[in-house]
C-alpha cells in the first residue's frame, strides 16, 4: 500500500462548489504539506503543517483552507471553486527535509 | 527571477546518450533535491544531497555550493528515464522549506 494517498485522484466541478481533497498518510511523519502545479510552472505551496496543532499559509493560500485532523491526515478544501483552480494538487509529507509525495489529484473546475 | 533555475526546459535526447540536466539557484541552502516525475503524475525523490556527488544506478547528482550549480546525469538513457526532472532547494534556515525550480521535460527516443 501507498505511504501517502490522496482522494479523489479525479474530479470536474463546477465554478461556487465546495470541494474537499483528502490527504492521508502512513508514514508517521509530522510535517505535511499542499502544493498545486500548473503546466510550465515549478510546484507551489499552499499550506503546510508541522504538527497537529500548527498551520501555515504558503505562497498561494488564497481561497484555500486546510485541516489536520489527526497526525495522518490533512484535508485541503476550495470554500468555492472557480476555474482558475484547476490544477494538479499533490500531498507531500517530509522528514528531514526530503518529501514523500501522494499520487496528485487532479481537479478540474468548470 | 526565479530563485532555482533549470536548463534546458525541454530535452529530448537518442537512446544510450548520456544526459546532463542543470540547476542553479541564488539562495543560501542546506540541501538540494533531485525529483522525478513520470507521465502519470506521481512524483519520487530520487536525490537529497547537500555537497559534493551521490549516485545511484545510471544516476548521478553532483553539487558545487561555491558555485550554486547542481547536475543530474544520466547514463546511458533508456525510454524509460522519459519524465519530468525537477530540482527544488531546502533554503538554509527555513526550517525545510523548499524552492521549486519549473522542471526539465526529458524525452528518451529509442
């Protein structure tokens, strides 16, 4: 099984709706992060989180939020999605400094 | 100004060339990371280094801190090494945050 996974690894919306990316992860790390990737452009932080009580804005959190209901998961939510959003979003969970990455999801807001 | 640069953004290469893909960034680091990320999506650490050279495999990650330049090679290519090679830096003192460069898009012919 995959240390980290994510769900959905698919999903169409539409512009307004409220959607929710789940993180979960076996490794037992405790930092967990959110990064969006667009074609061309090198990944981008979203937020970020070194324990279950600390979260931190990255470069891009506009119109994000994020929750880290447990060391294992760490939920990324669009409060109303638009199009702009479409993207690759992947999970990473690190120790040490190097990242273990989820497969992505890959949303697409119509 | 991007504060990681790789070059070349594409390449596409002969099977059994050897590969050079390059990186350069202009802040202070405690560690640069090569990874690769396969047409699928999924992305892999393949190297965390913070001087000098690792290999592994047909791999080979060297680093010039005096210089601020990384290199991944890569010998004797296969189709198989087609993905995309991103570098990203732990800047020093950031308690291990990375810097994303846009990545090199490598294409294998047989």
């Amino acid at each position: 099984d995959a240390d980290v996974t994510q769900t959905p690894r698919n999903r169409i919306t539409k512009t307004g709706k409220r959607i929710m990316l789940e993180c979960s992860q076996t490794k037992g790390h405790d930092r967990m992060y959110w990064y969006r990737q667009d074609p061309g452009l090198g990944l981008r932080l979203i937020y970020y989180s070194f324990d279950v009580k600390d979260i931190n804005k990255g470069e891009i959190s506009d119109g994000y939020s994020v929750s880290r209901q447990a060391q294992a998961k760490f939920s990324l939510s669009l409060e109303s999605a638009i199009p702009n959003q479409t993207a690759l979003y992947f999970c990473a969970t690190s120790l040490g400094g190097e990242q273990f990455f989820g497969p992505g999801t890959r949303l697409t807001v119509l | 100004k991007n504060e990681v640069e790789q070059s070349p953004q594409n390449l596409t290469a002969q099977e059994g060339e050897f590969i050079t893909i390059n990186c350069s960034y202009s802040v202070g680091i405690s560690a640069l990371h090569w990874l690769q990320q396969h047409p699928g999506g999924g992305i892999v650490s393949l190297f965390m280094l913070s001087s000098g050279k690792k290999k592994h495999g047909r791999l080979i990650a060297t680093i010039n801190i005096q210089e601020k330049h990384s290199s991944l090679h890569i010998t004797a290519s296969h189709p198989r090494d087609s993905a995309v090679y991103i570098c990203a830096a732990t800047v020093m003192d950031s308690n291990y945050q990375l810097i994303w460069g846009a990545g090199t898009k490598l294409i294998i012919k047989p």
